[in-house]
C-alpha cells in the first residue's frame, strides 16, 4: 500500500504515478505488474517535459485528495536557465509537503536504471551519453517496442539490481555530478522493502 490507514474506518490515500515521456510511463507500468504496489498509471498523467506542465499535473492531483510521485529528468535545467529557475521554484514549493514526491534525475531516468549495474556518479550531460554507458551492461532502447516488453525491467529487479541502485542513488543524493532520488519513489510505493534503507541491507 501507499500510505497506511490514518485510523481505523478511513480509506488510505491514493498515489497517482505522473510524469514526462513514455520511458518513465513503461518503467513504472512494468515494475507495478511486476511488483504488485498500488498506484495510479495511467497515459493521461504523463505528458511534456517541462515545469509548468509538470506543475499542473500534481496540482490538479492534490485537488483531487491523491498524493503524488512526479518521475522527471533534470537534462533541460542544464542548458535552459528558465526551466532551471521555474524546478528550484517547484522544489521550494513542495519540500514540505508530505503528500508529493519529486523523483529527478540529473541527467535523465537512464541514469537511474545505470545504477542497476554500476557504481557511479560520473558526470553526464546528455540522457544520450547516460544510454550509451548503459548499454555496455543491457541492450536498452527508448523505442516503444522495446519498452512495452517488461522483460528490461524485470531484468533492473532481479539478483538485488535494484536494491544496489537504491543504495548508490542514495549515497550519491545532492552530488553536484549526476544523481538521481527515485529511491524515494521506492521508500513511498513499496515500504516494506526499502524504507530509509532499513530493510534493503
């Protein structure tokens, strides 16, 4: 579950997955069948990648009473001054609000499945050059035939891939090279395995 019961008698909040792209959509489809957490996926909540959409979805969400994990990339606060202004105005806005979640990556999601397979926090500009270290490790491809097949995401959670990457996104969480804080998706969706890393030793 998402969120235990405030007390007895009271349905638990729903979580509604949104985001930008469809690598993070198909990711988050695949690890929910897979996995088995409860949570709202839905094409309709994924959309353009920049802040004021991405605003607009988790405001509308919170209207609703559903809290919300918001999964999108850094990349364009590199080389668009605005966007980097209107993501740190974003973050201010909800860094204490307990029912939304930003999981970022800088550069891209990619980076985040990289630490699947290695132990790194190199500097990467692009989610291109993010990919191409990758696929030393996994054939992986943004097109949509490859990410409708849950076989690549099956793969991220097998042989404790996934708790290693939930390890190193948090060793390396605020580092002025490349970073990610899905692992925060995780201690929301899936408490039990990964909470604060208690339980993922």
């Amino acid at each position: 579950m998402a969120r235990k019961k405030e007390s007895k008698g009271l349905a638990p909040s729903k979580t509604r997955i949104i985001g930008a792209g469809i690598t993070e959509m198909y990711y988050m489809k695949s690890l929910q069948l897979l996995l088995g957490f409860k949570a709202e996926i839905k094409s309709r909540f994924f959309g353009r990648e920049n802040v004021f959409e991405i605003n607009k979805r988790i405001e509308k969400a919170l209207n609703e009473g559903v809290d919300v994990v918001c999964l999108f990339d850094e990349d364009v606060t590199q080389w668009n001054e605005q966007e980097r202004i209107k993501l740190n105005t974003l973050r201010q806005k909800y860094t204490n609000v307990p029912h939304v979640i930003l999981a970022t990556s800088k550069p891209s999601i990619e980076y985040w499945f990289l630490l699947h397979y290695t132990d790194t926090n190199r500097y990467f500009e692009t989610s291109d050059d993010v990919i191409k270290e990758l696929r030393k490790s996994t054939p992986f491809s943004k097109t949509e035939r490859y990410l409708t097949d849950k076989s690549w995401v099956e793969d991220l959670i097998s042989d404790d891939k996934m708790k290693n990457a939930y390890k190193r996104a948090r060793k390396y969480a605020g580092s002025q090279m490349s970073h990610t804080n899905v692992y925060l998706m995780l201690d929301k969706l899936l408490p039990e395995i990964f909470t604060d890393g208690k339980k993922s030793e």
